[in-house]
C-alpha cells in the first residue's frame, strides 16, 4: 500500500510539471527574423531556437553563426528558478540561469566562471506567434553592447 501511495505521488508529480511546461508559452522552435532584429557589428546570430520538456526541465537549444561564419550549437538545461545550470558548446558562456517573471516574460543571466557577461530579456507577445530578445553584454574591447533579437515562432 505504501509503495502504491508513493509511485501515484509521483506521478501526479510529474504529470504537474508536464502540465506546467506544455503551458510555457515558450515551447517550440524559434526562427531568427533578421529583418526586425538589430545586432552589433561582430555579434553572433541564433538562427534558431528550440524549447523542448525534458521530465520537470527545459531544454534549450541554439543554433546560430558566429560572425565569422563559423556554426555553432549551444545547448542549456535548467529549470525557470534562478538558479545556474550549465551551458555546452559556448565557449563565452559557461552556466546559465532562467527566472520566469510572468507567463509572456524571462529574464536570463549568463556567466563565465563567477563572472555575469550578459543579461537577457526575452518577451512573448499574446498571440504567441512572436518573441523579442534583448541581450546587454559587454564586448572583447569592455564596451555595452545591445542585441534585439525578433524571432517567430514555426
């Protein structure tokens, strides 16, 4: 009986947190839209972005160019809870924390070692046909930079 009342709490566990994620308005894939988004010159573009469950997770991942037109892949899993959790395939980024702030709204800060080199803002409009990023960082040469990036969703 007892082994019985814990694998159904356990379940229902997990079924909360699915029901959770498959509400987050940011699940899915995720196309860069150039002609709205405004980059830096030498900044990288994530072509693609791409949300997915994975248990009571988030899985995020990006696809993009360097400026120099190397490809890259950058993968993140973690919950919205503000907490740090690594980054793979960045070599600017080496853990990664999402805060939701409401249902439309995250925010993201990024580190290298102790270190926070950016900090992000990532907005779904109502429809939730479209997103807006906006990334502060600081360059290779100690200036603020600014990246507004539009995506929509496939």
């Amino acid at each position: 009986m007892k082994t019985r009342t814990i694998a159904l709490t356990m379940a229902l566990c997990f079924l909360a947190a699915a029901v959770c994620l498959a509400s987050d308005v940011n699940m899915g894939t995720w196309k860069l839209n150039e002609a709205k988004s405004k980059f830096p010159p030498g900044a990288t573009k994530n072509q693609t972005v791409v949300y997915q469950a994975v248990g009571d997770q988030v899985k995020v991942a990006l696809d993009g160019m360097t400026a120099d037109g190397k490809s890259l892949h950058i993968e993140w899993t973690g919950k919205y809870d503000g907490k740090f959790y690594p980054v793979t395939g960045d070599a600017g980024v080496d853990e990664r924390s999402y805060k939701q702030i409401n249902t439309h709204t995250m925010e993201i800060t990024s580190k290298k070692g102790s270190k926070v080199v950016s900090t992000t803002r990532v907005v779904v409009v109502a429809d939730g046909k479209s997103r807006t990023v906006t990334s502060s960082a600081t360059n290779a040469k100690g200036q603020k930079v600014t990246t507004v990036a539009v995506y929509d969703k496939e």
